[in-house]
C-alpha cells in the first residue's frame, strides 16, 4: 500500500510543497520560452555563435538582481514573515507572465521586452529563493528535515519535467499561450502560498542589517562544511553546465527544432525526479560525503558525453544521467547546510547559497555564452565538463570534513 511522505500530512508543507510544483512548472516555462524566442529572433539576423551570445547576455541579466538583491534578502528573511515575501515574489513572476502574454496577444515581443522581463524574473527569484529555502524548515519537525528536502526537491523536478515541453507545445501553438499558462500556475502558486499559516520566527535580531549580512558569511566561513557544500555547487555546476546551450543544439546541432527543446530541456529534470523520489522513500544514512562527490563528478562525465553527441536519444540519456547525479549531490549539500544552519542565520546563510545556485544557473548561461561565442557551443560544453571534474578534485582535496562526512548528524549548537 502507497504511504504518504511525513512530511506530506502536514497541511501546511503540503501547501507549500503544490505551491513549489506550481511555480517551478511556471517558471520553467518562461525560461524555454524566452530563451528559444532570443535565439530565434537573433538567429534570423545573426550567424549562431553570435546568437548564443546572446543566450548568455539573458543569463546575465537574470543574474544581476540577484548579485545586488540576495544578500540582502537573506538578512530580510531573518527579520520579516517569509511567507509574504514569497508571496510578493510570485505575485511579481505572475506580473512578468502577464506582461509577456499581452505583448505576444499584439504581437509586440522584441529583444528588449524579452531582457527586461528577464531581469524582473530575477528579482522576483532573489527574493524567492532565501524566503522559500529558509520557510520549509519552518513547516516541519527537524526529524523530518531530510525527507522534507527531499520533497522540496521532488517538487521542483515535477515543475522542471513537466514545465519545458509544456512550454515547448504550448509555444507551438503561440506564444500568448504559453506566457498566457504561465500566468495561469503563478497564480495557482500565490493561492496555495496564501494557504500556508502563521510560522515561527528567530526572534528580532539586535544587530543592524550591514552586520547581520557580515555575521552571516562570517559564519559560512568558519564553517567548512556549510562552505565546502555551497562552493561545490557553485564551481562545479558553473563550469559543467550545459542547458544554456540547448536552444543551440535543438536548432542548429540535433536539428529537432523547439519541439524537441522541451524533451531536452526535462531530460535532466525527469533524472532528477527519479532520484529524488527514491531518495525520499530510502534516505541515505552512510558515506553521504563520498556518494557527493560521486555524484559530481559522474555530472561532469555527463556533460561531456552530451556535449559530443550527435544523436536525439543519447543526448536525452546523458542529460537524465546528469540531471540524476546532480540530484544526488543537491540532496547531500542541501541537507548538511540547513542542518548546520541554526534557524536565525538561515535566510541570509540561504540567501547566499541561493546566490551560488544562480550563479551556476543564470550566470553559468553567460560563461556558457561567451566561450560559445569564442570557440563553438559544442566546444564550451565539453570543455565545462572537464572542468567540473578538476574542481571535483579540487574541492575532495581542500574540504576534507566534507569528503569525509558519513551521516547527516547536525551538531546540537551549530559551529
């Protein structure tokens, strides 16, 4: 008989946990949207090293709210109701949707419509990021904690499979349609948000918002394991990453078109899903540091392989594969940084592991960009993948309290 997660009989994580799914779908929408309407507008004026150039300028823009914004959204997080500030944030992605949609209705979408309503997702992710990261812990017991991550990220993987190729048809049949969708889950994700009640908070911190910014990356730097964790990701997947490229590869490389964009762009999600959802029935409980760095580096292989690929069923393989290994190491990082995060430095310690998430997202698409322009994007995968497996070995090395950590014991006082 089917059991139904812990975590998941909570009324309000399971508000969240729809709101999450929601969203993600949401958003994972407008990413394959803009990004094929970028490229395929600049590809009618320009060669494609240039075009995908311009894919990385899209990165980049999402990528500089967050730089300003994040830090001090995490201290924010620490003294505000997380809650409405999770709110605001979708209320502001559902407004960027709306804006799309009406403009595509007038067939009004230019370059510069697409850049600025990027930049706006952006903030709306900055402020999203630290409030949800720092309010599920809140909604759950700590025994709970590692099944809740778990489920968080189960959550965002069903949003990431199901959310490119519904774009991907939606778009097929117009773009009003698809922004139009988007719109429509946004708000299906601020109804559940709003379900969600009153949540404990750290209490009022004495210190002013410079300093609790300053206390905060002063303790993520005395502490190896929570540094070590939000560096890897930010190293690692930052070189490794290889979706900004898809666009290119589904027009120019696999010639699949953008119906074959969502397929590509889920693969790496619909891995992840698997892998989370055998996570969260059989926890791990030993060697978590080891199978981190496993996961990571089988990534960097991944890449690799999907870089070189010239067929539609193997580059499919490699992005699940790498998408499931990522997922591997997400939920290891993850759960040793809330664990050894006391509840009052979560939203700034999340806001800047948030910080580093999107750097390897947004602001990998730009690196991803710019070496494409320089050598080719098959070039700039491949070479990416490589580099995610020098700093694997980098980062085994230099954080030996990670490589070594075996199960996930927080400390009773957080070091």
């Amino acid at each position: 008989m089917l059991t139904i997660p812990a975590p998941l009989r909570i009324p309000d994580y399971r508000a969240f946990w729809v709101a999450r799914v929601f969203a993600t779908m949401a958003g994972m929408m407008m990413v394959i949207v803009i990004g094929w309407q970028v490229y395929d507008i600049a590809r009618d004026t320009m060669p494609p090293r240039e075009a995908a150039f311009l894919l990385g300028m899209i990165g980049l823009v999402q990528f500089l709210p967050l730089l300003v914004l994040s830090l001090f959204i995490g201290v924010i997080a620490d003294r505000l109701d997380r809650r409405h500030m999770a709110r605001f944030a979708v209320g502001l992605e559902l407004g960027c949707a709306a804006v799309l949609a009406g403009l595509a209705a007038f067939d009004a979408i230019t370059l510069p419509a697409l850049f600025i309503v990027a930049g706006l997702l952006g903030v709306g992710r900055a402020i999203a990021g630290p409030a949800l990261a720092a309010l599920a812990p809140n909604l759950v017991p700590r025994d709970l904690l590692p099944s809740a991550i778990a489920l968080n990220s189960i959550a965002w993987q069903v949003g990431a499979v199901a959310g490119p190729p519904l774009g991907a048809y939606l778009y097929a049949v117009s773009d009003e349609t698809s922004y139009g969708v988007a719109a429509a889950m946004f708000g299906l994700a601020l109804v559940a948000l709003m379900a969600i009640g009153p949540v404990p908070r750290p209490a009022p911190s004495t210190l002013s918002p410079w300093r609790s910014m300053v206390e905060g990356l002063g303790y993520m730097r005395r502490n190896q394991m929570v540094l070590g964790a939000i560096t890897l990701d930010l190293f690692a997947v930052l070189l490794g990453g290889a979706t900004a490229m898809l666009p290119v590869y589904a027009r120019d490389i696999l010639f699949v078109g953008v119906e074959g964009l969502g397929p590509l762009r889920a693969a790496p999600a619909a891995g992840a899903a698997v892998t989370a959802l055998l996570l969260a029935i059989r926890p791990l409980r030993r060697n978590v540091g080891p199978i981190m760095f496993a996961g990571v580096a089988v990534f960097a292989v991944a890449t690799i392989v999907f870089g070189y690929s010239r067929s539609m069923p193997l580059s499919l393989a490699s992005l699940a594969v790498l998408g499931a290994a990522d997922m591997l190491s997400v939920y290891v990082r993850s759960s040793l940084i809330q664990l050894h995060t006391p509840d009052d430095m979560r939203g700034r310690v999340s806001s800047v592991a948030g910080l580093f998430i999107s750097a390897t997202n947004e602001l990998g698409e730009f690196k991803s960009g710019v070496t494409a322009a320089w050598f080719g994007p098959v070039e700039s995968v491949v070479i990416g993948g490589i580099g995610a497996l020098f700093v694997t070995g980098i980062w085994a090395w230099r954080f030996p309290v990670l490589r070594r950590a075996d199960r996930f014991d927080a400390p009773d006082r957080p070091e």
